[in-house]
C-alpha cells in the first residue's frame, strides 16, 4: 500500500490517504468492466504509483463513463496536472545535460 499525506486548509490537519495496489481492482472490473468507482480508484493507485500510462488509461475510461462525477473530473485534472509538472522537470534535466 502507498500512504500519502495531505494538508486540509480548512481544517489545518493532515490528511492520511492509503492508495491500495492496482492488482485488487482486476476482479471488480472483470465482473463489472464499466464499474466508474474501480477505474477511478486504480487510476489514483497508479497515480500514487507514478505509472502516469496505465492512470490516464483508466481515468479516462472513468470519465467516458460518467463525465459528470466531480472526484473522476478532479483527479482527471490532478493527473494532468502531475504529467506536465514530471514533463517540465524532465525537459529542464534534458536541457542542462550537456554533451561531452
């Protein structure tokens, strides 16, 4: 299991969430292959994981199922966000490599 802590602003407390591993999931969504909760709770699995592909995978595959659900479209925008920050910290990497 992956524990991540967050800070509530509102109540200036630490928020402890536990992200379960992505291999409990695959029976849910073998008896139930549109099951939004599942996709969604393996998508911040993987996510809390850094595996970005398998994520978005199954976070669009949440949001295809019910675009209206306000934590899939949160963690949909948390996801990308988190891409484009690991894409600029690699394009900054990348950039102050110089050959020898």
């Amino acid at each position: 299991m992956v524990e991540r802590q967050y800070f509530n602003p509102l109540s200036h407390t630490c928020i402890h969430y536990i992200a379960l591993p992505p291999r409990i999931y695959p029976k849910v969504l073998k008896l139930d292959p549109d099951n939004v909760k599942a996709h969604f709770r393996r998508a911040v699995a993987y996510r809390a994981q850094d595996d970005f592909d398998k994520a978005k995978h199954h976070i669009m595959l949440a949001v295809e199922k019910d675009p209206k659900n306000v934590a899939v479209r949160k963690e949909y925008d948390n996801l990308r966000t988190q891409i484009a920050a690991y894409k600029r910290g690699t394009r900054e990497v990348r950039h102050r490599i110089r050959p020898l």
